[in-house]
C-alpha cells in the first residue's frame, strides 16, 4: 500500500506490450475492515482463502475481492469497506490523544478512527508530523499477505526457581545497562534517515560481534531509495536448532529535529539495550533452541525493519516459539513494572513471561490485550506469537518526553531496566529450553479450536485431501455427501483426541466405485461442532 496498489496488467497486441497504466478503465482499489471479536474471525479469513494488509486488537484489514464481501457476511462477520482515494501509502495509527489527527489535511485523508486507532493515508511529511505528535505507525505493505494462524504450543510449567535460570538472571549488570543506554543516546540522533544511524548499526554489530555468539549479521532492507539494516546475533540450538526465540527491541529515535538530535534513550535505547544484555547474559550458554538478538530499525517510519525481517522468517517458515519486544521499559512514575501486550494468539506467551515476572523479578505486571503499534505486531501478523513489553501503566500514563529532544538517560530507572533484562532472560531461556530442564518448551501442542479446512486440491480428479483439528476428545464422522444431500462416502468415522488430522477422498463412493463429475459436499461433525465444505470432481 505504500505506492498503492498497482496492477500490473499486461495487454500483449500484434507483440506490443502496453503497461497497465495506459489501461483505462480499472477501478479504484479497496479495502475491507472485518471485526476482531467475531468467533473464530481470523480462523474464517484463513479458510476463506482472504488476504491481509494489517491487524489491530478490534478488527482486521483484508484485501477486497469479489465474493470476498459476501461470503464474509454469510459467515456473520462484521464488514466495512474502505475505498483508497489516492496512491498514498496506507497506514494504522495507534493514538495516545485523538487530537493528533486534526494534522491529517489534503491530499492526507482520515479513512477511520474508533478514538485508539485510525486508518489513515497519508504521505511521508504528514506521517513524520503524527509520529512527533507520539501516534505509533504502522505502514501497510504494498501486497498483502496470506492470513497465518499462529500455533497453539504448550509452555512448560517450569520448576522455579530454577538454578540455571537463576544463575542466568544475576548475570544481569546495572552498570552495563547504564552505559550501553548512554552509548546509544551519545549518538545523538538515530533517526533511521541519518548516517548517525548506520553508525548505531554498526555500534550494535560491534557490540554483539565482541560476546562471541556463533553468528552476527546485518539484515538490510530497501525503504524509500534507502537501505536501512537490523541486526541480529545468534547462539544456535544444540538439540534444536531449527526452533528459534528471539528478544528484540528497536534502536532508532525521533524527535521534534530528528536529522540532528533525537537521543532516544527510552524509546528505544532502554529496548535495545534489554536485547543486547540478555545477548551478554546468553552467549556462551547452551540451549536447546536456537536464540536470536534483533534489534531493529525503521520502527518509528511503521515498523518497517521489523516487517522486513518477520517476511523473512515466514518465507523460510521459520519455526518460531515466540518473540519478545521491548520498547520503552525504563521509566516509572507511580508502579514500578511492566505491561505485556499481546494478542489473544499469543497469550501462553505473554502468560509465560509473566510467570517469569513474577518468579525472577521485583516488577509489578500485567496482561494486555490491547496490543499497540510496536514491533511485534510485525510478528502477530506473519502468524508468529509475540509480546510487546512497555513499562507499567500504558496507557494512560505516558513518559512526557515521548518523542523530543529532551529524551534522556537522566529521566531514566536504571534498576527498572535491570529487572525487565531479568524478565526478559528466564523467558527466553525458559521458552529455548537448556540442559536440565524439565520440559522442552514450545512442542506444538493441541489445537484450541476445532477447524475444518478446505480440501486440496479443488477440483481434483484423482484424490484430495481434507485437513481438520480437534478441540476436544469425542467422536468424529467426517462424511461427504452429493448435491441432493445424500450420503456418498464415510471418511472417518470413530473416537479421535485433540490434534491435527488429515484424510483423503479418492472420489469414490462407499461401494469402492467412481463418483461422476460434480460437486460434492463434505462435512465435519463433532458433539459441539459442525462445519460444510465444497469439493468439486472432475473427470
Ligand atoms: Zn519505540
């Protein structure tokens, strides 16, 4: 969405090719807004085959198409169509005041608000006004991207206090935190444009590079003719290296004058510096899964690195356990602690790192829903569990130097910070698993839901496969039926246990013979659960 959509529709004449500019005539793109608290709302958008641009806690931005609208609405969700009145890039804004859009003017336009979180389009100076306003972007990506349902895992009920972890936890050092927060601000600004910024990159590499870790790399990416980089340091898993969990946090800043000072020791060299101590306080550590140290720039633009690299876990279908962001974790002004944000697919996360909170920790913490505009919605929306830490009380008690140019170390808490690295490491530690402990943390474990999911392929002509997930033990008769309701072919019909399950039709009737070409309909039933799907034969 950040140059619109454009349609890449070629017209081949007489050997001609003509862009799809010069085609007249294409209707103006659209979005749909689908509410969140529907049953099963996402769940319904992934059967439904549907494309998403971006979520928030209340609803989700999918991609229009035709029969999109109306099998939505057969499906009792909520659904609000947007029409894009120009090519600018599309973004969500969380808003702290709402006051903040009475900057949105022409050609900027204000497509929604419910008074937490707008839709808006905009371009790049009116964006940079909202975030200096303290609005939290997120940029919409040009393409949307298939809807992913985040895995159910089961996290251990670790034995605590549990001496590695404990062991792990002391590593932590005020002092280094102290320094490593001053070194950041001491860039004086890292506002992604500047070359003070990639010299932050490089300070992080460095950093990292020196606690030697089995690995240390740039992760560069293309924004606005820039090439902006994340880094990320890694201790690979000695039982499971595939399976990974990482902290991450991002290091640029902004202000009222970013292109020369945006110190940004809270937002976000505190985050930052949790990353790159539970870095200190891992390497040369065995676990068994493999445990990353991200830290991430282009945050403040609309989590632009952080959507880089969480497409890139999804591409190579990384098996994550869970990612932990911090972001603005070392100021207090009444409680002394943490809000963990996070999304409803997420909560055995959030849930495990409050546990942890709780066990290693003096903090004061709590579970919200309310999910905000950081770097782990990059994660929700690739499917991926993650967690958004911020200090306590968020919102409505808001750090009053958000964004300026006064945001410095001296309005800091030192021993806050030292405890949410502490938070930070029994969860990373617990969730990679290591020698010794009880369980290995993040086996998928049983669905919550039951699902039947569309069979593939469709049509088929030889034999197609129906995939399906268990909530509950019980019985189950997955069945397929023609178009006059009869019944054609028993797939299962037995006692299962929660999980996930998958049977294939071969097109043939209960008397072993070929069913003729059609459409055909195949239906789970379950005590407390039935759902039908269409399967056309072809032959
Ligand atoms: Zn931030």
């Amino acid at each position: 969405m950040k140059k619109g959509i454009v349609v890449f529709t070629l017209a081949f004449v007489a050997g001609v090719v003509i862009p799809a500019s010069q085609v007249v005539g294409a209707s103006p793109p659209s979005i749909l807004k689908v509410d969140v608290h529907a049953p099963k709302a996402l769940e319904t958008l992934h059967d439904l085959g549907l494309l998403l641009y971006g979520q928030t806690d209340r609803f989700y931005l999918v991609a229009d198409s035709p029969g999109a609208r109306a099998s939505l609405t057969a499906r009792g969700l909520t659904v609000t169509p947007f029409h894009l009145s120009s090519n600018l890039p599309l973004y969500l804004v969380f808003l702290p005041r709402e006051d903040i859009l009475g900057i949105i003017a022409p050609p900027a336009s204000l497509l929604y608000t419910d008074g937490r979180v707008a839709l808006v389009q905009m371009d790049e100076a009116t964006a940079l006004k909202v975030s200096q306003k303290g609005g939290e972007l997120a940029l919409l990506p040009d393409e949307p991207h298939p809807v992913y349902l985040t895995p159910v895992r089961s996290f251990p009920s670790p034995t605590v206090p549990d001496t590695f972890i404990q062991r792990l936890v002391n590593k932590v050092n005020p002092d280094s935190i102290r320094s490593k927060i001053q070194r950041l601000q001491d860039f004086r600004t890292r506002y992604s444009y500047t070359d003070s910024c990639r010299a932050a990159e490089q300070y992080v590499f460095n950093y990292l590079s020196a606690l030697g870790l089995d690995s240390v790399v740039f992760d560069p990416y293309p924004y606005g003719g820039y090439t902006w980089r994340n880094v990320i340091g890694t201790r690979v898993g000695r039982t499971n290296p595939q399976r990974v969990a990482l902290a991450c946090g991002h290091m640029d800043a902004i202000s009222e004058t970013p292109n020369s000072l945006a110190p940004g020791a809270e937002d976000n060299a505190s985050g930052t510096v949790i990353a790159l101590e539970v870095a200190r306080a891992m390497a040369g550590e065995d676990f068994g899964s493999t445990v990353k140290f991200v830290v991430f720039t282009g945050e403040e633009q609309g989590l632009i690195g952080s959507d880089h690299y969480a497409r890139l876990l999804r591409g190579q279908n990384v098996d994550l356990l869970g990612a932990l962001n911090f972001d603005m974790v070392s100021w207090y002004q009444d409680s002394f602690g943490v809000t963990i944000r996070t999304n409803t697919a997420s909560m055995g996360l959030a849930q495990l790192e409050n546990r942890m909170a709780a066990e290693y920790t003096t903090l004061a913490h709590f579970v919200t829903t309310q999910v905000g505009g950081s770097d782990h919605v990059s994660f929700h929306n690739q499917g991926y569990a993650a967690t958004g830490t911020i200090e306590y009380g968020y919102p409505p008690i808001r750090y009053p130097y958000y964004h300026t140019i006064h945001d410095s170390l001296a309005y800091l808490s030192i021993p806050l910070a030292a405890e949410v690295a502490k938070m930070a490491i029994a969860t990373l530690a617990t969730l990679a698993g290591y020698p010794g402990s009880a369980v290995e943390a993040g086996t998928p474990s049983l669905p919550l839901t039951t699902t039947l999911l569309p069979v593939h392929p469709n049509p088929f002509r030889g034999s197609a496969r129906v995939e399906y997930s268990l909530a509950a033990k019980g019985r189950v008769r997955l069945s397929v039926y023609n178009v006059a309701g009869q019944l054609v072919r028993d797939l299962v019909n037995q006692i299962q246990s929660p999980g996930k399950y998958s049977a294939s039709w071969d097109g043939r009737n209960q008397k072993e013979y070929k069913v003729p070409s059609g459409v055909y309909f195949y239906r789970l039933q379950t005590e407390t659960f039935s759902d039908t799907k269409k399967a056309v034969v072809v032959r």
